[in-house]
C-alpha cells in the first residue's frame, strides 16, 4: 500500500465527498499538535505550573479513551454522518470559546468538550473514506494517513505562527478552519442510510474483545509506546522553553517526518522484517531517541532536545502504519475487526492520557529529564509485551479493522 505509485494513484479522480472529509480531517489533527508551540506562551501570560499544562492534553486523551467505547454506538443509532458532524460541531465551539479564556482550567475544561469532538469524528471519517473512495481500500488508507500526515505537520505550524501574535489566535484560526469543514460536511456528505442496514453494537463489546489474550497484551504493548509518544508531546514544549515559532518548526518537522515515514519508509521496512519485526525495531528507536532526549535536557543543551524531538517523527511514523495490523493478528475469527479495534485504541489511548497527565509529576519528583527516562522505559515495556505475545502472523485488515484503530498517530 505503500509505494509512491500507490499514492499518486489514490490521489487521482477521488470524488468530491472525499476530499470534503480529508480536508476536515487534516484541520482535526492539527488540533493534537496545536497547543505545542504555544504551551510556555500559555504557562507566562496565565501563570499556569507545568502540571496544568499537560493536563491540556490529559483530559483531551482522557476523553478520547471513554468516547472510544461510545462511537460505535452512536454511530449506530444516529448514523455516521450525524456522529461525524457533531464532532467536528463540538471541535467549533471549544477551540473558539478557548480563545476568549482567562484562565487555565477554563482552557483544561474546553479540551474535554475539543477532546470529545475528536474522538466523534476520527472515529467514523475513515469510514467515510474508505467507503467513498475510489481504488479500493488501500489508497483510501494512504490518503486518511496523507491527511494525518499534513495535519500533525501543520498544526504546530500553524500554532507558532499565529501564537508570535497572541496565544488565543491559534485557538480562533482552527476554530474558523474547522467551521469550513463542518459546513461542508453537513451540505455535501450523502445522507445516513437507515439504522436497520448497520450492525448493532454495544458499549462493551470492545472490552469483551480483550478478553482475547494476545489481543490485550499488544494493546498494552500499543499503550506503552503512547505513553512515550506522549512525553514528547506533552513535556518536550515545556523542556525546551522556547518561543512558539522556534517550538512550532521543531514540531513541524517532527509532523513531515511522521507523515513520510508512515507513507514511504513503513511499508518497506514491512516487507523486509514483516510488521512484528518492524515495530519492535521503531520501538527501540525511539527509545533512542528519548534517552537522547534526557541527554538533551540534564546537559541544557535545547539543541539536542529539539533534535530528538523531530527524529522520534520517523520511528512514529513506521509505528502508525504498522502497529494496528500486529494488533489485529491477535484477533479472534468470531470478533468483529471494528469492535476489537475499539477495544484496542481503548487501551492505546489510556497510555497516553496517563503519560500526559504523569510527566509534570515525574519531572517534579525526579528532575527535568526523568519524564524521558520513563519513556525509555515505556518503549523496553511494550518491546517486552509484543515478545510475550504470539499473535498469528499479521495480515492486511479488511475495512472495519481500521474503523478505529487507523487514526492513531
């Protein structure tokens, strides 16, 4: 799926609706990467402590882990498009009632709102996607990752550049830009077909699934590399203190690294090592990357962590591509994909809330760098589990396999 054919490929003859919904998608994951830039411009101007700042991204997880359970049932009763528009809907109000905060918690309470938004939508735009596109189900998946791509890239782009004049302006830019996407969404996506013609599905059905021994232990594989993934998004802006354009291009090469990794470099590190084999080895490269991270910060040289930053993009773009499909090889014949990919991205998610929440504390208790240690920590943590776990051997994933478990980044 992975070849640079493959994507010109896909990118060609796509018809309106899925331009619409990759466009909307792009804005919803400029919104992860946003706040980096800004975070030490917040913590000065409302005289925020470090451990509210990563709460800024805590409770945002925090709520993605519980909304996992409860897309597919929404999905289910009020149809996807109706799901996909409230979404982007909630994404409105929070980024632009967020640029008139005044103070830090408001800003913690409006990401639950931003958070939820996020999870309504990323949960059911691939759907869209892949049932919209032409070329079949691989190109649809490379453009839902081109758009993951672009999104992570320009996301602390666009949050540096607008947060050089305040940092309420990023908030407002994405809450218009995503105004955009949700008009168009609601006026040009075809209907929602009846309730009879999906399949019904439960809020535990997706907990039921890791039940499944391999299953739950790949997921908590996934969950600790999250935790790492996370250290970097979450304490890195407050490690290196810098001013948001300076932050903001740091981060913008570390979204173009994770985007071109995904796309070029995954596919044929699958090909040589199989999946299994490749994201063991990115997990140990990042692992490499975080302790060079740690290095960067008990030495103060900012240099280095901002090096360390970007280069973690390569091994995490290899691990979005790559991780869901280990993990689906676990998965038992009568379990639905979508069900068992809910369950997954349940655990994965929860992985980075806690780390997200965990690093101010860490830094608090042990010193500035220790939250980088954990994360090496984390990364020997889920090579340890995949070795433990014997899945089958991995496989391309059918559509709903990807349902949810595809916009991890």
């Amino acid at each position: 799926m992975s070849s640079d054919h493959s994507l010109s490929s896909a990118i060609k003859g796509q018809p309106r609706t899925v331009w619409i919904t990759a466009f909307a998608a792009v804005v919803a994951f400029m919104g992860i990467g946003l706040v980096d830039p800004i975070l030490h411009t917040i913590a000065e101007a409302l005289d925020a402590p470090p451990n509210k700042l990563t709460l800024l991204f805590g409770v945002y997880l925090g709520v993605q882990v519980l909304a996992m359970l409860l897309t597919g049932v929404a999905a289910y009763r009020f149809g996807p498009k109706r799901t996909l528009v409230t979404g982007l809907i909630c994404i409105v109000i929070a980024a632009g009632v967020s640029t008139f905060a005044s103070d830090i918690d408001q800003l913690i309470a409006l990401r639950v709102i931003w958070g939820l938004g996020n999870a309504l939508f990323i949960a059911t735009a691939l759907a869209f996607i892949v049932g919209q596109a032409r070329g079949g189900q691989q190109g649809a998946i490379l453009l839902y990752e081109a758009a993951l791509g672009i999104g992570l890239a320009v996301g602390p782009l666009l949050g540096a550049l607008l947060g050089e004049w305040s940092w309420r302006a990023p908030f407002g830019g994405t809450a218009l830009l995503m105004l955009a996407g949700a008009i168009l969404c609601a006026v040009m996506l075809p209907p929602d077909g009846p309730i009879s013609d999906r399949p019904k599905v439960t809020l535990l059905d997706p907990l039921k699934a890791l039940r499944n021994r391999n299953l739950a232990i790949n997921s908590l594989a996934s969950a600790f590399y999250t935790g790492a993934l996370f250290t970097v998004i979450a304490w890195a802006p407050i490690a290196m203190g810098m001013r948001p354009i300076n932050a903001g291009m740091v981060f913008f090469a570390w979204g173009v690294l994770t985007a071109l990794a995904g796309v070029f470099l995954a596919p044929g590190i699958a090909r040589a090592v199989g999946d299994r084999g490749g994201v063991i080895g990115a997990i140990t490269a990042y692992a490499v990357v975080m302790a060079l991270a740690g290095v960067g910060v008990a030495i103060d040289q900012v240099w280095l962590i901002c090096l360390a930053v970007a280069l973690s993009g390569i091994p995490s773009g290899v691990l979005n591509t790559l991780f869901t499909g280990v993990a689906m090889s676990a998965v038992d014949a009568g379990t639905p994909r979508s069900v068992a990919s809910a369950g997954y991205s349940f655990l994965r998610w929860m992985g980075g809330a806690i780390s997200a929440i965990l690093v101010a504390y860490l830094a608090d208790w042990f010193g500035a760098p220790a939250p980088f240690w954990f994360a090496v920590g984390y990364c020997a943590l889920a090579v340890v589990a995949l070795l433990v776990a014997h899945g089958r051997p991995s496989r391309a994933l059918p559509a709903d396999a990807v349902l949810v478990g595809a916009e991890e980044f």
